[in-house]
C-alpha cells in the first residue's frame, strides 16, 4: 500500500467524531476510495459524505425517504 497523504498535525483537532456499524459492500467503497486516493479512511468518509447531493431537507437526493417511514420506531425516555 502506498503513503497516505496526511493532514496536518492538529487539523482535526475538536471535529465530532462519527461510528456506526456498516455493511462489509459500504466498508469496500471507503477503503476503495481511500486506497484510489492516497488518503485515509476517515479522509474518505468526510470526502463521500460533503459530496453528496442534498435535497431541501438536507437528505441525501439518492435516498429513497419512503423505505424509511416506519422502520424506526420511537423509543421511550426511562
């Protein structure tokens, strides 16, 4: 594998940090994409995600809203 471009020290200092559990098909596209690049996993992910077309509402315009309108269900405050 070769070098990764880094970034400079502290740049990302104080960012949010993002985890989630993905399927090894959207693992593949950020390694795919990292590795194409010369850049970092976590490059990759803020590259793919700042790219992507948003709608109005700041949803991704790929993404098909109705497959989501009742698979998550509120969970109550114990």
């Amino acid at each position: 594998m070769a070098e990764r471009i880094r970034r400079p020290r502290g740049s990302v200092q104080g960012n949010p940090v993002v985890f989630g559990h993905v399927s090894p098909e959207a693992k593949a596209v950020v390694i795919d994409t990292a590795d194409a690049l010369g850049i970092s996993q976590a490059r990759a992910i803020e590259l793919i995600l700042l790219t992507l077309p948003l709608g109005p509402d700041g949803v991704p315009t790929a993404i098909d809203r109705d497959q989501f309108k009742s698979e998550e269900l509120p969970i109550p405050a114990a």
